[in-house]
C-alpha cells in the first residue's frame, strides 16, 4: 500500500487490517464489515461519501507530494544557474 493510501485510511478510519491493500479496505468498508471501524465524528456520514473522502484525501496527499517533488526540481535549477555566475 501506498504511503498516502495508508495516510487517508488513517484519517478516515479507526480500525481496518493493516495487511490488506487499499482496494480490498475499500470493499470491507462498502460491506459494512466489522473489521472496519470509521472514526466516531464521521460515522454518520453515509459509506458512498466516506469513500469518496478517503478517495479524495488518497488524491490530495499525492497532489501536494508532486507538488513539493517538482519545487524542490526548481530549487535546484536555481542553484545550478547561480552556480554557473
């Protein structure tokens, strides 16, 4: 599983087996399975939107990794221009 797969199931969720992959978390959550418990403050919301939260976290987490990813590439584009001086 992936860091940020992991990051979003742990934002989202309490309890979920640590050894499945996301996908199958995914699907014991949909069947409403035992083995998966939701954080109290969000069990009210229905499962279709839950996932789609924990989806959106997954996304967001890796939007902002990217993100940093191609501003530290620009960081040393700059320090291999000033270099050049």
């Amino acid at each position: 599983m992936k860091h940020s797969q992991r990051f979003a199931l742990n934002e989202w969720l309490s309890e979920y087996p640590r050894e499945l992959s996301y996908d199958e978390v995914i699907d014991l959550l949909r069947e409403e399975d035992e083995l998966v418990a939701v954080w109290s403050w969000f069990e009210r919301l229905p499962t279709h939107e839950l996932i789609e939260n924990i989806d959106n976290t997954f996304l967001h987490f890796e939007a902002v990794v990217e993100g940093m990813q191609k501003g530290l590439g620009q960081l040393e584009e700059v320090d291999d221009v000033t270099s050049d001086l």
